[in-house]
C-alpha cells in the first residue's frame, strides 16, 4: 500500500508557484495588502498552493506584482496569523502543513444560548456562522460558558486561553459583548468582533437599520388613522455620548420618522430604562405599570427587541386590549423564528444569516488589516398579522451540527 506523500512532496516546484503568482490582478484603486491577502487565502484554500509550497521571497513578489515589499509583507503578514502560512530564516516562507483546521471561535454565555430571553437566535445564528466560515475553508469552534457573571469578569476560562495561545482559533466572535466580559475580551491577542463594540462609546459597525424600520412602523400606522405613538424599549433614553450608540441611534430614528410621518410622541409614552436580563419580566411589567397608569395613551407602540416581544404579548392578553382596535403594535423579531402572538400586529424581521455574514467579513477584515470604519447596516423585512411557533422548534437542534456534545467550559 502506497504511502501518502509527505507536505514536501506535495509542494509545487518553483516554476508552477510563480505561475500561478503571476495570475493576482490588483485593482490600484482599492488598498493593495488586503487584495493580496484575500487572493493568497484563496489560493492555499484551493489547494493551487499546496501544503509545503515555498513563496518567493518578498522581494521577487514585489517586483512580481509592482507593488513596494512593507505592502506585500502586510498582505502575508496576515496569512501567517491566520495559520496558513508559516516563516522559517533558512527556508523562507512557506504553506503550512495540512493538520489543525484554521477555526473562528464563538463565544456566549450559558443564558445566552439556553435563557428564554434569545428564544433561539444565538442558536441559529451559530449554526449560520459555522455554514459561512465552512464555506471559506474556516472551522467554527464554541465555547458555552457556564461560569457565573462574577467569573465571566476575571477572564476567558482556561481552555479558551489554551486554544488561543496554540493559534487553534485565529479570532472569535462574541455577538453580545457585555460589561462584564469587555475587559478580558479586550486584552486576547486576537480578533474580537460582535454586535456590540469593545469599546462601549464607539458606535457598532454592525447594526439595524432603525431608520427604514420606523419608517415604515409609522407609515403604516398613519395610513391605519393613528396620530400618535410610543415605544418599549431596553436601553434608557440619554444624550449622545451619555448612553450606549444602539440606544441613541434608535431614539434619533424614532424621533425623526415620527416628525415626518406626522405622528405626535410625548416622554411619557416612551418605556426606555436599562432593562435586567430577563427581559420578558421587563417588558411585562412595564409595560402594565405603562397601560394602567396613564389617562392618555398612544394610538400605537414599537416593542424593540425581539426579547421584550413575549412579556408585552402577555401583558395585553391580561388587560385584554383589543389588538388592532384600540391598539396598533409593531413587533420586531428575526426571519424563520415565531414568537407566539394570537393577535395581528407589524413585524420587522432581521435576517439571521446576513447578521452571521456581517460579523465573519468584518472579521476577515480585521484579520486581514483592512479599515473596518464603514458599518454594514441591515435592512428589517415586514409583515403583518399573528404569529405562531411551529409544534416542534429546532431552536437547539441546530446548536452542533456535528452532533458531538456540547463544549461546556
């Protein structure tokens, strides 16, 4: 029986590799180390570059491509820390040998993946990561943690450090980046990305539209007769630079779609207060002290999250407001996720897998060393009337495609 050939054997001789070095088409307009980033990527991915191949040397690449070598070297630069290129003073640069997958990690917390806040978002939007790293040769490893919030704060638990210091994960995404993790997730010497930012004052360079999502709420309530409006919200209304970007961004939104579609709003008919993790509880309770308390109420109300959706729902089941008669909601939720609610009211759906494919490219970006400044904005889809949840949901079905157990840390 034949034996399989070693990563040497299989490498390209010289003449093949400059060939196919010779096929990188640079657009000149566009920064040049990420374009060269991205072409070698796909190429060892490919396999046009095998395990074992030699690069030419900086120098031959530059005058290869026409570009200066501090460019060429920052486009290899990044194949080195992703794991796919490794450098050697007497051999020079070549392709690492196939062996450890190349992987993303995924990072949530116990009552992020299971808590009946998410529903089964993270879940699903696990299973879309894990769909496009595969797709681009990536592995997608998760990490589950269970330790309490006072752990969460001393930093990653020792596996997670482990798979970090032997580059078995290039980077990790963490979708909800909270208080208590920021500072340890901070330090790791690798790519974090997430809908929230690290740095609680910058604003997410992921994020909803809420401008298209108001606009079309009021729209719509207008056209119903509605003249005036209120929200429910997570997060406190506070000025910028006071409170975090996701909250200002959603009142501005609020506020300037309401202007134009004539509909009046007054502080009181706003719920905005720094909502506990159990959000359901919130929105419950809010949103009664809300409906009781007031002599005037609005026309019609925004609940935003989806989190919140479940504790409104039952509140207006017990004060029995007829839903759309003496009340017009809109409801946000997420594509191919039904919360039950057995009255007809405006839904603004995300898309989980453009909110995966938004945080892989922003994390290619960022292991690649290009600008991450422009926010990749994603659009709601609508519809209107009931909603209800299939018999059987796959929301935890989908946690690990593989079916091996869960990697509890």
């Amino acid at each position: 029986m034949a034996s399989r050939p070693t990563a040497l054997e299989s490498a390209r001789p010289k003449e093949a590799i400059e060939a196919v070095m010779r096929r990188l088409i640079l657009d000149r307009s566009e920064p040049l180390a990420p374009q060269i980033s991205a072409w070698m990527r796909h190429q060892v991915l490919g396999g046009h570059l095998p395990a074992g191949s030699r690069i030419p040397s900086i120098q031959d690449l530059s005058r290869l491509w026409g570009v200066d070598t501090a460019t060429v070297n920052r486009g290899l630069r990044a194949l080195v820390a992703q794991n796919l290129l490794q450098r050697s003073r007497s051999i020079g640069t070549t392709v690492r040998a196939a062996g450890k997958q190349s992987n993303i990690g995924v990072y949530l917390a116990n009552d992020q993946l299971f808590g009946e806040r998410w529903a089964s978002f993270y879940p699903m939007l696990y299973l879309r990561l894990h769909e496009s790293l595969e797709r681009r040769g990536y592995g997608c490893k998760l990490w589950v943690d269970t330790r309490s919030i006072d752990q969460h704060r001393v930093g990653p638990a020792e596996e997670m450090r482990r798979a970090i210091e032997d580059k078995e994960i290039m980077g990790l995404v963490s979708p909800i980046i909270r208080k208590a993790e920021r500072t340890w997730l901070k330090a790791l010497p690798i790519p974090v990305v997430g809908l929230t930012e690290l740095d609680a004052n910058l604003r997410p360079s992921i994020t909803s539209d809420f401008f298209q999502m108001f606009r079309e709420f009021f729209q719509r309530f207008a056209r119903d007769g509605c003249q005036t409006v209120g929200a429910l919200a997570p997060f406190p209304r506070l000025p910028p630079g006071k409170g975090y970007s996701t909250g200002i961004d959603f009142f501005r939104a609020f506020d300037t779609q309401a202007h134009l579609a004539g509909l009046e709003t007054r502080p009181e008919w706003v719920i905005a207060k720094l909502a506990p993790p159990d959000h359901a509880s919130y929105a419950y309770q809010e949103f009664g002290k809300f409906w009781d308390s007031l002599g005037s109420r609005p026309d019609a109300i925004v609940v935003y999250p989806s989190g919140l959706v479940h504790g409104a729902v039952l509140a207006i089941l017990d004060r029995r407001i007829r839903v759309p008669k003496d009340l017009r909601l809109g409801f946000c939720g997420h594509q191919g996720i039904r919360i039950a609610c057995p009255f007809s009211v405006i839904w603004a759906e995300t898309n989980i897998e453009s909110v995966a494919e938004a945080l892989v490219n922003r994390m290619f970006a960022m292991m690649e060393g290009r600008a991450s400044s422009k926010r990749a904005v994603l659009p709601f889809h609508f519809w209107e009337g009931p909603s209800y949840p299939a018999p059987e949901s796959d929301a935890f079905k989908v946690v690990n495609p593989a079916g091996a157990p869960l990697p509890f840390v």
